[in-house]
C-alpha cells in the first residue's frame, strides 16, 4: 500500500497494520513467545532455539526491535533481547478491543 493510501484509514488501523506486520512470521511469533516464557533478557539463546541461521534470526529480530515490541541491549559481545512491556500491552489492548468489537456468533456466511 502506497504511504498516501494510509491517510484513508484511522490511526488505530494503522497502528494495527503496523504491528500485525511486525508478527507477521511464525520466526517472529516463535520468537516472542520464547521471550515470554524466559521472561527475562535472553543472550544468544535464539539460534538454537529457533533452528535458523544467525543472520536470518538476526533479521527477525531486528524487525521486532524496529516495531518497538522487543528491547535490545549490547552486553559485551553479544545481544540481549526482551519484552518492552509497554509495547507488548498496547498490542494486547488494541488486539483485544479489535476482537471484542466483532461478534460473529449468529452470523452465517458462504
């Protein structure tokens, strides 16, 4: 979508757009929920975890950093990544209140 096409939608769909993308990838949905379940800062862990190459794990992780959902913070020479709870509750409200709003139970489709 073209940047001016996102004038025609409000800034809570935006900022949803934004943030589904950013979790758009189950490297990205593995990742958090490692980060949840450790709940702590995780150094170096991540590769062996996920089962992908460094870069590729670096990448995703980068995405997530960029969406402001995970916290990065350079201990000697490594990485160490988590939650930014801040974040992580915005997501949570702005999904939630989406699924609160759609009542699908006497609805029939197709």
């Amino acid at each position: 979508m073209g940047a001016t096409k996102t004038t025609l939608f409000t800034k809570e769909q935006n900022i949803m757009a934004v943030m589904a993308k950013a979790i758009a990838h189950p490297a990205r949905v593995a990742i958090l929920q490692y980060l949840v379940k450790k709940n702590a800062c995780v150094c170096g862990d991540l590769v062996e975890e996920l089962g992908l190459a460094q870069a590729t794990t670096s990448q995703h992780l980068k995405e997530l950093k960029n969406a402001g959902i995970i916290q990065g913070n350079i201990e000697g020479a490594s990485v160490c990544y988590c939650i930014n709870p801040k974040v992580w509750n915005q997501y949570h409200s702005l999904f939630s209140s989406f699924f609160k709003e759609v009542d699908l139970s006497g609805v029939k489709c197709c």
